[in-house]
C-alpha cells in the first residue's frame, strides 16, 4: 500500500530528470532590417541594437512542435560556432507569427493545421555568420531538458 502511494511521486520525479532530444530539420537564415526586427521579433528580444540582423529559420516537424506545445517547453534558438561549438548569439523564436512559449496559441495551431507536417521557428539575432550553426535548447519548471544536435545554417 506505501508503494502505491509513492508511485506517482516517482512519476513526477523521473518525469522531471528527463533529458529529450528534439530534431531540428533544416536550418535557413537571411539578413533583415531593424524594423522587419522590431515587427516580427517575439518579446524580449534587444531591440536598442542597431544591427546587422539574421533571422533564424529552424524546421522541425509536427511532432516535435507538438511535444513542444504538450509539455510547455520553453525553447530557444542558439546559433554556435560549427567549429568550435562556441556560442554566438541566443534567440526566442516564434511560430506562425506565435510566440512559441504561448502553449494555448501552438495548440491551437496545430489543430488548425492538421495537414502541415514541418513548421519553422523563426528567431532573430545579431551574430550569425557563415559557418554558423544552430540547435534549439531549453526546458520547462519541472526540470524537464530539451536539446537538439547542431544544424549548419544556410545562408540565403
């Protein structure tokens, strides 16, 4: 009887020590202005910083977005170094215009869309040049981790 009572506890704990790897499809950037920056840039991105901007395109897939929006994953763009793996720059990204830490809004999303089977992530940042890489990291208040390997960008 004291085990069954205990079983949920051990739920919650392995749940929070999880670690999940999440794919990251395609990577895509381009140059853009400070002002497409100011209108399209999710809350909290530095915007007192002339620029030059890259916009960071991550493609994930339905299941990914989905695992994302269930378990209110928090996630961020960080665009490394391939090379050296060094960090460069670190974004909040959107989805459709979304902001993707707005759980409710990507779950409505995706029943709104149930044919779309790839998404991307859009986030902004200051350095991202060519041999740049990008991988999505972060987590939720459980304790939950979410990372993905590194994608080189490619630059249009």
């Amino acid at each position: 009887m004291r085990l069954a009572r205990t079983s949920p506890l051990l739920a919650v704990v392995a749940l929070a020590a999880c670690h999940v790897q999440l794919p990251i499809e395609d990577a895509r950037a381009e140059s853009v202005e400070l002002a497409q920056v100011q209108n399209d840039a999710p809350a909290g991105t530095p915007l007192g910083t002339k620029g030059p901007w890259t916009e960071v395109n991550l493609s994930v897939s339905r299941t990914t977005l989905t695992k994302i929006a269930l378990w209110q994953l928090y996630s961020t763009v960080r665009v490394i170094d391939c090379k050296s793996g060094k960090l460069r720059d670190v974004a909040r990204s959107k989805v459709y215009g979304l902001s993707a830490t707005d759980f409710q809004q990507l779950r409505r999303l995706l029943r709104q869309t149930p044919r779309v089977q790839h998404y991307w992530l859009v986030g902004y940042v200051l350095r991202a040049p060519p041999g740049s890489c990008a991988k999505l990291e972060g987590g939720n208040y459980l304790g939950q981790k979410i990372s993905s390997d590194s994608v080189p960008i490619k630059f249009e």
